[in-house]
C-alpha cells in the first residue's frame, strides 16, 4: 500500500509537505498542492482514518445526509461538495435518508461513531436532537438547502420567498388572475416559503391565493388539479412549488390533451432536464446547484479551521428566472435574469 514517503517521491516534494497537504493542518503553495494531489491519484494513496483518529487527529472524511440522492437537486449540489471537499484534501460520505427521520438519526449515529470531521446535512424532520448530539461530541453542522430546527448551525439557502414572489408576479404581468399554486409538503422550510411568496404576491395583487397541497392525506396532483379545473373558476396558470410536482401536472396536461400555455401557463421551482425537452419547454426558477454545494463545502472548511472561534452564519444565494415559452413568453421576451449572487 503506497505512504506518505511514496507520495513525497512521485511528488517531488518533502514528506512534511505531502502530510500538510492530506491533513490539512497547514496551507502550502497552490503548485506543491498540485503536485501532492496529482501524486495521490496517481498511485492510489489512501490515508489510513483508523490511525488518524486514535492519534487524535481530526478524520478527512466529511459526512454528507440528503433526504434522496436520485432527486436533480440534492444529487447537483452533492457533486459539487464532494468535488469541492477532494480538492481541499477531504473525501465525502454520502447517505439519503428517504425523506425518513428514524433513519436520518442512525445515520447521523453511525457518521459520529466513524467519526466523521464535519456534517453537511439536509434535514427532513423536526425533532432534530440528534444533530445536536454531534454538536455536542465535537462534530461542526452545517445546514443545506434548509435550516436545522430547534438547533444553531451555519445555514446555506437560497432566497425561496423572494423568488416565489418573481414567479408569481411574473404570471400576474401576463394577465392571470387565477393562479394555483401547486405544492407537495408545505411543513418543510422550502415549500412553506414558496407558498408564502406565492401568496404575498396574490395579495399585493388583490387576488385571492389558491393553494393546492397534494399528498397522501389531501390526494394525488391529479386528483387536485383536476378538482380545480373543474371549479367555478378554473385556474390559467399555476405555479409548481417542486420539479416533482411539475412533472407530475405535465403528465396530467398530457393525458387530458391540454396546451401550454394556451390551457393552462406554467411556472415549476427548480430546474429539470425535462424542461426544456418538453414542448413547450418550461419557466423554471433555477437553483445555484454548484454554487450551493460551493459554498456548504467552504463553511465546513471555515468551520474546522475556526472551531468554537466563529458565530454561526447564514448564507442566502440568488435564484434566476429563467424565462421559456409555458408561462407565455415568446420571441424576444425570452431572457433570464443575471447570474446568480448573493442576496
């Protein structure tokens, strides 16, 4: 099995440095990094995380929980923490805990016991004193996509309620006065603030808001859209809280031979490879994936250099209308907002 000394010799570079490098402990020049990184891919080193932490020093692993690893969202900016911890020298281990919280506990459990350097966590649940367990044995948090509740932690998100505002009064500037909003789980963070910008924004317009919850206890997305078409005044558009729920409703429009956006404009939350194969391609509010995972990484990293020496920080990033044709826009009306930035 290769060791350090071997990655010193490949490298070209002291001991010493190829161990700063691995560790982290100290910085070294971004060339002698290059050298020890290009090094270690080449003969496969790998650091032997059992030795590290019974000498007491901190793993190279950081863990990563996502409630489902198959969704566009969580598995882009997964892609980007994991490319991101590799070059600052940690490897990830990722988990999704199927939207569970009995399982989201045991496996927050098993990460401290392999002792884990830090946590990067998408929380699905409330009663979150499991996270507050790894605080307390040491292991730093920071929250993705979401705040933890009932727990102080470094948060990144994005600007959910603002966005939901845009997408609304977007529909409302194409002269739509009944528009549903579509959602799948108002009780998490993101959901509920994308309802509450989609209803601020029908108020300010003095429309009444029409949101539709789908789910096991209130019925599928065909079944509630279908009961609002079919009201006394049916909707013109909608707004899909979730790419899940938008595919979803392009199927119902599908089987029911309904045009967009003739029938029926539409407006999804998150982009999806879908959209802009579809016909006709779909308004979508899209999410920073790289700069989300970008930055959870960096204020992990932040985090392990500054133990217990920093306040924790919430990060919110921009989202971008990105304007297609299903919400009514054509031609040279079709321009997206600027790249993303911090709010």
């Amino acid at each position: 099995m290769p060791t350090l000394a071997d990655v010193a010799k490949v490298a070209g570079v002291a001991v010493m440095s190829v161990s700063r490098v691995v560790n982290g402990s100290r910085r070294v020049s971004p060339e002698v990094e290059r050298k020890v990184r290009a090094a270690i891919e080449k003969i496969g080193y790998q650091p032997n995380e059992a030795a590290r932490v019974l000498k007491g020093t901190r793993s190279s692993v950081l863990g990563l929980i996502v409630p489902d690893l198959a969704d566009p969202f969580f598995a882009g900016c997964c892609n980007a923490i994991q490319e991101a911890a590799w070059l600052a020298g940690y490897m990830t281990l990722m988990v999704a805990s199927a939207h569970r919280e009995e399982l989201e506990r045991r496996e927050t459990e098993m990460m401290v016991q392999r002792h884990v350097a830090g946590l990067i966590v998408v929380a699905v649940g409330a009663h979150n004193d499991h996270f507050a367990a790894a605080q307390n044995k040491g292991v730093p948090l920071v929250a993705l996509d979401r705040p933890i509740e009932n727990v102080q932690s470094d948060t990144i998100t994005v600007d959910n309620f603002k966005a939901a505002v845009r997408a609304t009064e977007h529909l409302i500037g194409h002269q739509h006065r009944e528009i549903v909003c579509v959602a799948d789980d108002e009780r998490i963070y993101t959901k509920f603030e994308r309802v509450s910008g989609y209803s601020r924004a029908m108020k300010e317009a003095n429309l009444a808001p029409r949101v539709c919850l789908v789910g096991a206890m209130t019925g599928s997305v065909e079944e509630q859209v279908s009961l609002h078409l079919g009201s006394k005044h049916p909707p013109t558009a909608i707004f899909a809280a979730s790419n899940v729920v938008c595919t979803e409703i392009l199927h119902y429009l599908r089987e029911h031979s309904m045009s967009i956006p003739e029938d029926l404009a539409l407006i999804c939350f998150d982009d999806f490879s879908a959209a802009t194969l579809v016909t006709p391609p779909i308004t979508v509010i899209q999410q920073p994936l790289a700069e989300l995972g970008q930055t959870a990484t960096r204020m992990m990293l932040d985090r392990l250099q500054n133990a217990g020496g920093m306040p924790s920080t919430t990060i919110e990033l921009k989202t971008r209308l990105v304007l297609r044709n299903s919400c009514g826009c054509s031609g040279a009306n079709l321009e997206a907002e600027p790249r993303f930035s911090v709010s």
